[in-house]
C-alpha cells in the first residue's frame, strides 16, 4: 500500500530519535565550578587528611564550597560560582603543599543514570567556556646548560683518547672550564679542542693551568631556538597523547608557549603530564676507587633513603627515545620497554660492550615548581620557586652489551609504568618549562558567546519555524518537527563522538537548520507539482514527491558534503570545528526531512482516503 511505512522502520525510526534525545540530554544540565587536587606524580594519593586540611583552610578563609569528594586519588571541590572557584585557587594550593596539583575544573552535574549509559555534555571550546588556558615559560639557561653538559661529556672523552692529562671540566657561565695538569698539556688540549670543537672560543690561562671554552652567541641563540621548537613538538604530541579535541600550542614571545586545552575535563592530569620533563640520563655505576671529581651521588626515588655513587659522563639521554611502551616481566611487575634511535643505540652499545657485568643507573630528572605565599601590603602574594628533582629509578648489572632495544625495569605501579612511557613516546623536553599562568577562558565572555550563540539558534529556527508553518500548513509542522528531531539528533551526535563546539560551530548548526528545511521545501513543492499539474490524486502525488525529490536532494548534500571534507582536511582549529558541525548536520538533515517527515505523512494521510491536502 502507498504511504505506508512497515512496523519494523516505524520502531526504528522511533529508537534512533529516542536514543538521540537520551544523549542529547546531559547538555540540559550545566556544571559546576570546581577545584581538583591529584598527585604531583602517579603514586601520590590524595588522603582524607589532605582532604580535612584544604576543607579547614575554605572554612577559615570562609569560602563557601559544597560537594568535596574524595575519589580515584584526587579531589574535587564544587563551588557555587567563579568569582568563588578563583578565590579558593590560592588558599587550597597554600593549604596542599608542594606534593599536590591544584587545578581549575568543571565538575559535570549529569545524572546518575545517564552518565552509566556513556551519555555526556558537549565538549565547549575556549571561545565558549570550557578548558583551560596554559602559559609555559622555557627555562633559556637550563637548555644551555644541558649542552654544556654534554659538551662536557665531549670534552672528556677526547682529552682522554689523546692520553692529556687533566683534573676537572666543569660548567661556567655559558661555557665550560678545564683544568689541565700541566702548562704543555694545556697547549695541546686547546689545539685538540680548537679543531674539534668549532662552536666555542677558547682562552687558556697558563698561570692557573685554565682552558676556557665560551660558546659563541649565534650557537646560543641556536640552542635556545631548538629548546623552543623542540619543545613545542613535544607537547603537540603529549596534547595527542591526552586526546584533546582543536588544541592550541604556539610560541609566544622569545621563552614562552602557550597551551590551549578546549573541552578537558581532568585539568589537573594535564597540568601533570604537560609539565612534566619526564627526562633520563643512563650513567654507569662508578668504580670503588673512582676520583671523586668523576663522581656524582643520587638518591633512588623511593622510600628506603638508599643512594649511589655514579660516573659523570652520561650514556645517553631520553632525547634518544623513540618508542616506549609498559611490560610486565617474569614476576609480573610492571616495566617500561625502551626502543633508541640509531644514535642512542650506537652510545648505548659504545658504553656497555666493555662493560658488562656492571651496574647501569637509569636516572629521572623533574623540573618542577613550588608556590609560596608571602604578605605584602596586607594580601597574600603567590610566589614561585623552580627546583629540580631527579633520583635513580633503576639500577641493575649490565648482563650483555645493550643496543638500540632494552628495558627498564624498577619498583613501578602500573600507573606510574603507563604515564613514564606516555611521556617517553611524546618525547623529551630540550629545557625544562614552567607553569606562569593558568586560567580557565572567560566565564564571563564565554558565557555571553553561549548565549548569543543559543539566541541566533533560536531565531534561525524561529524564523525557519514560521515560514514553514504560514506557506505549507500541515506539511509545515510536519517539516518543524523534523527539524526539532534534527536538532536533537546533532547534539547528540556531538556529545557522543567527544567533539567540541566553537562559535564556528555554532554557525555550522545554524546553516544546518537552514538547509534540513531546504530539503522539505523540495519534497512538498514536487508534492504540489504531482497533484496540480500533473492531476494524481493525492496518495499518489505524495509517494511520486518523496521518490523523485530524493535524487536531487542526495546530490546537492553530497556536494556540500565534499566542501566540509575538504574545509576538515586544510582547514585548523575553528575552521574544523565548521566542517565537523556542517558534516554531522548534513548527515542528520538526510535522516530526519525524508524518513522523519514521511512517517508523519503516512500516520495522518496513510492508509485512508484523502481528497485534499493541506499543502
């Protein structure tokens, strides 16, 4: 029978509706203003007694705050507004120590039931509300002063394969200080150095038996260029990494990167991972009767106050990590399997071939900052405090010569194995950073962008609305509802596949709302068309308007189909957000002005005789 939909597409079409409205629903709830307190590293846990001291710190401070819990090693604590969140920032972070992370968040108000069916809110981008903002500044001296460390490395290996004598080689300010034995050593030493080493000035000192070697201000401004390229890739790839949708990470000014993170919900584990250097240095373990100039001692990073006595010169260092993943070994504790490129593993082999049966020290070096709060002029200052903190995380005898393929192993949880090789595969730092800012984007501007955002969606469906309802009737409401469905059906799409909306975004929405009617406005004029002009009745003239409205309806959305393709594939950052809201919508409209609107037709006009319709 025509204009008749069999039982089985009704109740499909019905569950895909149904199944959108469940997932478009967590957007109805809005979220809180929250603060998370985590771990500065995966084995510190949040306890109880952290929890009561940051609880007394808000009530002494007389904040007031509601919903703190204690969950999954961290700690959230919701507020009633921002002004109210930002307040708390200082206080919790004076009241938590140098051993945890406090971070601005937004605590998600989503019902119970919804959350357990995966159901979630639309991730916002910056220009919107939702994420966070990060200034990093990259510490200039420490990325040269680890040059200067390798270079001193060099300058060892070379003043030893001639068989000159010398005491020590230490770092100077933007160069490096050798101490010979004697003055005609010293004469050959800066010869030997001078042809090797072609990116330093030299001046020796005969009366003290000093060489100094300064680096040339172009191999600086070298050094310092490559720390901030370097850098920037390498938190590309940790932003990858923690799976943030359109993410921003640009240079800023001569030292500074800044990081835009839309729609992340664990602010605090971002702030962790991209801080982190997450840096390695393999060093031989030093003889007995090693001279203590060539000796450095490091603390193991646990809990048992054990130390070790290493050799200087370093193998190798995570700059030459390619590849890191977690294993277990036979006891079943947790590992890292460490893959070197063809340098490293060159370095590595050089070391451990005349070495085996010596013990190898894998060392772990943080960059970290400490904040403190000092009165002036009567209100609380934040101060910070960059320091280091490195300790041995694996030390074990060398049984056979080791190449570019090896592994780590050590008293690791599992998590801590997860988030060492996370940070490996993303890459090592060339210079330490630091957090100078972090701010979560305009509650006050994102929320006037969501509102007039929300307003153009309304006055677009609105205006849409009348139109329809004024020059087609009943086959107006037909299309309006189809184009609620629509609507439903997009946010839902958007939710669940973790995209984030942007001011483009919400352009692609309005656009979308446009062309799901335009497809309408094709059916019902074919409609009106096979009915007055050709003289089908109208059962027949609906069945005739759907089937030949189609063709050209599917080829004036694949072509705009192919446009949003392309905006995604050259397009960055807004511009994808467009094309993403612009596919899903098209995709949607297909779906709900041809089979949304022709199951209506067939329950009002199916299955029984009509002389009119109210087209």
């Amino acid at each position: 029978m025509l204009n008749r939909y069999p039982l089985w597409k009704v109740v499909l079409i019905l569950f895909v509706i149904g199944l959108g409205l469940v997932y478009a629903l967590p957007n109805l709830y809005p979220e809180d203003p929250a603060i998370q307190v985590s771990g500065s590293r995966a084995s510190v846990e949040v306890t109880q007694r952290d929890q009561a001291r940051i609880e007394q710190a808000l009530n002494q401070a007389g904040i007031a705050f509601f919903g703190s819990q204690l969950e999954n090693q961290s700690l959230l604590i919701r507020f009633a507004d921002n002004q109210a969140q930002t307040a708390a920032q200082s206080v919790i972070q004076q009241a938590a120590g140098d051993n945890l992370v406090v971070a601005l968040n937004q605590a998600p108000t989503t019902p119970e039931w919804l959350s357990s069916l995966g159901a979630k809110r639309i991730n916002l981008g910056l220009d919107l509300r939702g994420g966070v903002h990060f200034q990093m500044e990259v510490d200039m001296e420490a990325a040269v002063a680890q040059q200067l460390e390798a270079e001193a490395g060099e300058v060892r290996r070379l003043l030893r394969s001639e068989r000159l004598r010398f005491r020590q080689v230490t770092l100077s300010d933007q160069g490096l200080r050798v101490q010979m034995a004697s003055e005609e050593d010293l004469a050959q030493a800066q010869r030997l150095l001078q042809r090797e080493l072609r990116d330093f000035d030299f001046e020796a000192n005969p009366t003290t038996l000093r060489l100094h070697l300064t680096l040339k201000e172009q191999m600086v401004r070298d050094i310092e260029d490559y720390a901030i390229e370097q850098n920037l890739i390498t938190l590309r790839n940790r932003v990858n990494e923690l799976g943030v949708a359109e993410p921003l990470v640009q240079r800023s000014g001569r030292n500074r990167i800044v990081v835009e993170l839309p729609g992340i919900q664990d602010t605090a584990a971002a702030k962790r991972v991209l801080g982190a250097t997450a840096n390695l240095q393999f060093r031989l373990e030093a003889r007995q009767n090693e001279d203590p100039i060539n000796v450095e001692r490091f603390n193991f990073r646990d809990e048992h106050g054990r130390s070790a006595l290493l050799e200087r010169d370093i193998i190798t260092t995570g700059n030459n990590v390619t590849n890191a993943s977690i294993g277990f070994d036979e006891s079943n504790r947790a590992q890292v399997n460490v893959r070197l490129n063809s340098q490293g593993g060159r370095l590595m082999s050089q070391a451990t071939r005349p070495n085996v049966g010596r013990a190898m020290a894998v060392i772990f070096i943080e960059h970290k900052t400490r904040s403190q709060f000092v009165e002036q002029d009567g209100q609380l200052v934040e101060q910070r405090e960059n320091y280091v903190e490195q300790g041995i995380i694996s030390l074990a005898n060398i049984q056979s010569e080791l190449g570019s393929s090896f592994r780590i192993t050590g008293n690791f949880s599992v998590q801590e194995a997860n988030e060492l090789a996370m940070l490996l595969r993303a890459g090592a730092l060339a210079a330490p950073m630091y957090f100078v800012e972090e701010r979560t984007i305009g509650p006050s501007l994102g929320q006037a962008n969501i509102e007039q955002g929300v307003l153009s969606i309304q006055v677009g469906l609105g205006l849409v609305v009348l139109f329809m309802l004024l020059w087609y009737r009943v086959f107006g409401i037909f299309a309006c509802v189809a184009l609620t469905v629509n609507l439903v059906l997009l946010i839902a799409l958007l939710s669940v596949l973790g995209a984030t909306l942007t001011l483009p975004g919400i352009a692609g929405i309005v656009l979308t709302l446009g062309m799901a009617v335009d497809a309408n406005v094709l059916i019902n004029a074919r409609i009106k068309e096979e009915m007055y002009h050709r003289g089908l009745s109208p059962q027949n003239a609906i069945h005739a308007g759907y089937e030949k409205a189609f063709s050209t309806i599917l080829d004036a959305n694949i072509t705009t189909f192919l446009v949003a393709i392309i905006l995604f594939s050259v397009g960055t950052g807004p511009v994808k957000g467009f094309a993403v809201t612009l596919s899903l919508g098209l995709l949607t409209s297909m779906f709900t002005a041809i089979m949304v609107t022709r199951m209506q037709v067939n329950w009002v006009y199916g299955q029984r005789r009509v002389e009119r319709l109210s087209i």
